[in-house]
C-alpha cells in the first residue's frame, strides 16, 4: 500500500477537468507551501470521483491536502504524480469528494526535515 502525506498551503491555481478518449479524467491544482523564504508551489491531481472535492474551493483558500506519491515509466521517462485524495479547507469544511482512505499522516517526515540546513542563502532551489 502506498505511503500517505499531508501538507497544507494556499490554493494558487485551478485547472480544467481533462476528460481522456478512454474515459479517465482528472483535474490538477497548485498549492502554495510555505518554506523559508521560497514558497514552493506544488502541483496536485485528483482522478475520477475524487475530482468534485475542488468544487467547494476557490483560489487563495487555505487547504490542508492529503496524498499519494504515484510513478510511473514510459519509454525510459519517468513521471511523479501527486494524487489528493482529500482536500479539507483551512476552516475545518471537508471536501473529501468520497471515502477517506484512512486519514494517515506520517510524522516521520517531520523528523527527516529537521536537520536541513538553514536556508539563508540565496539562491531559490
């Protein structure tokens, strides 16, 4: 079973369902996160069902994200998704589109950033 994450930030951009030949859809959104003095913006996508719970949000919203890391190969590239499977806004409303899967949040990820060094450089990556 995959690993699950959260993260919260601001909502900077919406994109348009995209709705396959085969019959999948998806839709992708922007979150700002906060980190130091770059922000980072980090793009999510919600698939099938899961693609209602941007209905209740609009740009600028606080939102809390929990997700999956998804990859996968084609032709020797190698692509990385971010698939939210709930969306809660900062306020406490839920948007979860569906089931919660669980609900799970790995603090371990916490402890793992604790030893970076200090951002006071320059340079934005």
């Amino acid at each position: 079973m995959a690993q699950t994450f959260e993260l919260e930030g601001t909502l900077k951009h919406l994109f348009d369902t995209q709705t396959f030949a085969s019959g999948f859809a998806k839709r992708e959104f922007v979150v700002e996160v906060p980190d130091g003095k770059y922000p980072q913006m980090l793009k999510f996508e919600c698939v099938k069902d899961k693609i209602s719970m941007l209905d209740d949000v609009k740009i600028g919203d606080a939102v809390k994200i929990a997700f999956d890391i998804r990859g996968s190969e084609y032709k020797e590239r190698f692509y990385v998704n971010l698939n939210a499977w709930k969306l809660t806004k900062a306020d406490g409303g839920s948007s979860s589109g569906g089931s919660d899967e669980g609900g799970r949040y790995n603090s371990s990820l916490d402890s793992q950033f604790d030893n970076e060094p200090d951002a006071s450089d320059d340079i934005p990556f």
